[in-house]
C-alpha cells in the first residue's frame, strides 16, 4: 500500500498543489476531518472521516486499496497531526507532501516577510504571549484554540502594549475570509471564529536579555527586594534555559521572579509569598517588564508548592525556617532540580548547608559584599550593604 500524507492548503481549491492533486487522483481512499475532505467529493473517491493518528493507521491495517491519501489542512510540516501519524505509520510506504502553511499565505496577503517570524500555536494553550511579542520584531500566533485575536490584544493592552501593530485573518481562503490590520486597543472586542490567525508587530522589541536590572527600574514598597548584584549573581549560578520551569519562593518585590522569567521566556516562573502586598509587587512588576510567563500567588511554602509544575531551577529567597521542606518537594517533583538560596544569617546558610549534605547534594557557597559610592556635599564616600551567603546545590 502507498500512503501519502498531504497538505491541502488554506481551502484544498486555490492553494493545492499539483503534486497534492495527482497523489489525491491516483488514490483509491481519502481519509481526513470532515472540513478537509468536503472540496473532494468531486473526484468520486471512497472517504473515511477521521483524524486520530492511531485509528487512521487501524484504517490503513484493514484497508485493501493500493493507494490512499491522508489529508491535512495546511502544511504537513506546521504545528499539523501530520507529524504524530508519521510515526504511527513507520511500517508503511509513506510519502509527504507539503502544502500551502497559514504563515506563507497571511504574509502574501499582508505582504510581511515571514523568515524572521516567531511561530506560536495556541492550539489549546495561552503561552507566553506577552514574552513572545517583546522578544521578537514578527509574530505569529496559530489560534483555533480557546485563545482569539481579542483575548491577544486584551492582554496586550493589560500590558501597556495596547498600540502594537496586529494584523488579523479569519478564514483564510474561503470567500468569506477576513484580513484586518490595526492596534491591539481596537480589536479587543472583535467576534471571530476558530479558523484565525494573528501577527504582532513590534519594532521595538527586546534586542538582549537584560541581566542585573537597576533597583530602582523596579516597582518597590518596604517589602524586601534582593539586590541588582546578588540577583545577577544568583540567576547567573540557576543558569535558566528558554523552556525552564522556575520557583520563586519568598517572592517578595517580584525582582528575581522578572529576571528569571527574561531568561526562561518559553517557559515559566511560578511565584510564592505569605505576604500578600508582596504577591501584588510582583504582579506588578511582572507587567511592568511583559513578563506574562510569570504565575504568582499566596501561600505558604512548603505547603503550597505541592500544587506547582515540576521545577527545573528554584530560586528560595525567604524559606521561614522551611528550606528543608521546600527542597523535598522540588526533589520528588524533579531530583535534578537546581537551587539556589540567598542567606543574610548565619543560621539560614547553616541550615541550608546541613540539609544539602543530609541530602548527599553538591554545593558552594560564596559571599558577596556590595558597598555603594555616594555623594554627600563635596565628599564621595562609600556605603557597605549587608553581605549575603549565595548557596547553590543540585543532585550528582
């Protein structure tokens, strides 16, 4: 048996391509959704209505044709179930061929280059949109999930980016198609269906990761924030990846909890504090910065860390005596979980220090003394800051 595994294009009318049309003649059955095998039934061909990689290859198993084509809307190689069947298909004579792919066609309606574009499917997830638009001059959001172009400039506006440029498709090569262009403010009441796709503009966008964020760049209150050179130090010794999952116990001001989140900007920081102007500091914050990767609540660690995602760096700014309970949690949820913890007493290092050798983990230990120069009339004079203990540990 011969399986070709083909992308229709937008519609499977204007945007099919001559090798998808003779694989699609040649064929003695079309399997596909519904949408996707409706402009065929004018080639008289045997369908079957389905588009679960496993039952698709039950299909094939008790098949007798000798040819069949597997449709795809699109292009096979672009956030499609093409790519699971695939693999469920090793056994088969199997032969892709790629389609038309949403981007390819919005950036000829729109006439925006598509090569420099960041690709997100919010297929069924909220992502870090926010992060994606402040880190990239293009890009393109693949919806059809419970996200919309309106929840996107919504959330843009919540972020003081309500001016950024959008431009926004709906149907994209049918004859009611839709191509909008804008500001995110004036769309954030827009009614559309689930065939959409969205691009963001952003010609300011972020050109580095920012390290070491000037204190006073920070939204601040009496509630304690770790300062610029301790966090530079500490994020530095987590080294968090694009697709990290952090924790931030102890939040306080939120400033750690910014930091990591620049640098996990595929991933996520979920942030705790007892204190509850504390939690809105970083909620805070984390707008100030586009940090929607950030997730931050109320509680008390260790209890409420049970609910967190596995964690691959943990960063434990304030502990309350708990840096032992903390760190079991992490450890059941992930054992190669990385921390790092910040300590002003000596009680707090030699706790943290007796828990790291209880648990057989490698660890060091190092002291930072920060002193400010500062002017006061005509003399520059220095001023010392307390030091504090950075131990970072992980399992060998």
């Amino acid at each position: 048996m011969k399986v070709y595994i083909a992308g229709i294009g937008m519609e499977g009318i204007q945007t099919l391509t001559v090798q998808a049309e003779k694989a699609i003649e040649s064929s003695d059955l079309l399997i596909g959704s519904k949408r996707v095998l409706e402009p065929f039934c004018k080639y008289g061909k045997k369908f079957v209505e389905e588009w679960r990689a496993e039952e698709i290859r039950k299909i094939l198993l008790q098949s007798s044709c000798d040819t069949v084509t597997v449709l795809f809307s699109g292009d096979v190689g672009f956030y499609s179930g093409a790519s699971k069947l695939i693999h469920e298909l090793k056994e088969f004579d199997t032969e892709i061929i790629s389609g038309i792919s949403s981007p390819v066609y919005f950036s000829s309606k729109t006439g925006i280059p598509w090569q420099n574009m960041k690709f997100i499917s919010l297929h069924g997830e909220k992502s870090n949109i926010i992060r994606s638009v402040c880190r990239n001059e293009y890009c393109f959001f693949l919806l059809g999930g419970e996200v919309t172009p309106s929840d996107i400039c919504s959330r843009l506006c919540d972020y003081k980016m309500g001016d950024t440029e959008v431009f926004i498709g709906e149907n994209l090569g049918y004859e009611d198609e839709k191509i909008l262009s804008g500001k995110a403010h004036e769309f954030t009441d827009l009614k559309t269906g689930k065939l959409a796709v969205m691009v963001c503009v952003n010609h300011e966008y972020e050109r580095s990761i920012p390290h070491g964020i000037p204190d006073e760049k920070f939204i601040r209150s009496d509630v304690p924030m770790s300062k610029s050179e301790i966090r530079i130090s500490a994020v530095s010794k987590l080294a968090v990846l694009p697709a990290d999952v952090c924790w931030d116990v102890g939040c306080g001001t939120g400033a750690v909890s910014v930091e990591m989140a620049l640098n996990c900007y595929e991933g996520k920081v979920c942030s705790v504090d007892l204190n509850k102007e504390a939690v809105e500091l970083t909620r805070k914050n984390s707008i100030e910065f586009g940090c929607d990767n950030i997730e931050v609540s109320e509680g008390r660690a260790p209890q409420c860390l049970e609910s967190f995602p596995k964690p691959d760096k943990v960063f434990i700014g304030g502990s309350c005596g708990e840096v032992g309970g903390i760190m079991d949690i992490a450890l059941r949820k992930n054992p190669y979980t990385r921390f790092v913890i910040t300590a002003v007493s000596l009680e707090t290092l030699e706790e943290t220090r007796r828990e790291m050798e209880y648990l057989d983990m490698k660890y060091d230990v190092v002291q930072l003394a920060v002193t400010d120069m500062i002017k006061r009339g005509s003399h520059t004079m220095f001023s010392a800051k307390n030091p504090v203990f950075i131990i970072r540990g992980e399992m060998v």
